[in-house]
C-alpha cells in the first residue's frame, strides 16, 4: 500500500488542470507551433481579421483565453522576438495581418532597437505594435533583459507602439502553488492555470470594449479554475479501481 499510495501523490501532482484537458496541455519545449483561431472578432466581422497574438511559450498555456478574448494566436517555445516579427510578415504577404499585432516574445535572446524598427516596417504605419513585458526565461526574475528597450519604443512611437507591463501587473502574484493568489508555474516564467486567464484579461485591454463581459476575474482573488479538486477527484477513482483489482486478484 505504501508503493500505491506514493503513486497517488505522484498522480495529485501531475493530474492536469481541466482547461488543460479540454485544450490539450502543451509542451513547453522547443520547435513546435501552435496556433489557434479567435472565438469572436472584437472588430466585428466586416473590419478585418482578429487581432493577433504572436508569442513564445508563456502564451501556450493561455492559448484558449487568449482566444477567448478575442485573439488569434500564434505560439512557440523559445521563440525570439525576430522570429515574432516574421510571423507578422508571413501574414503580410499572404495579405491577412490585422491590424493589431501583439508581440510577446524578448524573453528569448532579447530586443533591440533594429528590431523595433524592422515590426514598424512590417506592420505598416496603419497597424499598432503592442509589447508585453516578461520576466527573464532562465531565471523568472523580474524584469527580463532588454525590458527598457520597450519603454523607450512605446515613448518614441505613442501614435504605432503601446506597452503593456506585465510584470508591474503581475508582480503581486509572482509566486507558486500552494501560495495563495499563485499566478505561476515554478520556473516563475510561465502563468499556471490560474494565471492563464489572468494573463489573457490583462491583455484583452488593448481590444475594444476589453475583456467579454463576464471573463475578468478579481486580481486579488487568484481568479481561475483550481485544479486540486479534479486532481484529488481522479485519484481517489483510480484507488478505488486499483482496490477493486486487488480483491479480485486475492478471491
């Protein structure tokens, strides 16, 4: 019994949360990309395509909020802010870039000056840059490198580039389960279930209207599924069956 009962802790703590099993929990390694179309147009339908969010993995586990919201999505571990910009110039030259474009993606080799100029470029000086702030991918410590060079973007450029600052607004939740109000995973980089929905509001404030109606949690409630109940749920099923299989095996 000792040997199952350590497998059950093992199973507590890997059991995934429900949004995981409806979306399919992602890996946050390298070289694959996901993608995922917008749930509605915040443009409504004769304006274009959905805004864009083009990212690295913190946006993997988001990815049905962030759809939720209002965004179509392009995600990819370890993917570079250069790389980003690629994405948005592949859609420009198959003619469907919307109009907003948002990049979430420094936390991976950085950003530079060139390459702020080279998103204006490919966006168009009718399409609007949004920038996110990280923390840093090696060490999720606050803020990732490079993070200044986006301040001065946004100042230089109010008209083409807004800034949102997700660590300022995260900051107070830049912690791991079991401690309340947890936004993170524990690499303190990517947001866990309960960031997830967190990340994809804060986000939604730069589409019309923001988040739908009934999406935006309470900052200071964690907001989100808790996933324990479901994991705590299915363990005690799978000991019941295992239970069942060994009084069979003894009759």
């Amino acid at each position: 019994m000792v040997g199952l009962a350590l497998a059950l802790v093992a199973l507590v703590a890997l059991w995934p949360a429900p949004s995981a099993m409806a979306a399919g929990e992602p890996a946050f390694g390298c070289g694959h990309v996901h993608t995922a179309e917008a749930q509605r147009n915040p443009y409504g339908p004769n304006d274009g395509p959905p805004p864009i969010a083009i990212g690295d993995s913190t946006m993997l586990l988001p990815i049905p909020d962030l759809t939720r919201v209002g965004f179509d999505v392009n995600a990819k571990g370890c993917r570079g802010f250069k790389q980003s910009v690629w994405v948005a110039r592949d859609l420009r030259n198959r003619g469907v870039l919307p109009r907003l474009i948002l990049i979430n993606a420094y936390g991976n080799g950085g950003v530079n000056d060139d390459l702020i100029k080279f998103a204006l470029k490919v966006i168009g000086p009718k399409g609007t840059l949004v920038l996110v702030t990280a923390y840093n991918a090696d060490t999720g410590e606050a803020p990732a490198p490079d993070t200044d060079v986006l301040v001065k973007a946004a100042k230089d450029h109010p008209d083409q580039i807004k800034l949102l600052d997700w660590v300022k607004y995260s900051l107070p939740h830049h912690k791991v389960e079991p401690a309340p109000g947890a936004w993170f995973l524990p690499d303190l980089f990517h947001p866990n279930f309960t960031g997830a929905p967190q990340y994809a509001n804060f986000l939604a404030q730069v589409l019309p209207g923001g988040a739908p109606s009934g999406t935006t949690e309470d900052s200071g409630g964690g907001g989100g599924t808790p996933w324990w109940p479901f994991a705590l749920g299915g363990a005690a099923l799978i000991l019941a069956a295992l239970f069942l299989v060994r009084r069979r095996v003894k009759s």
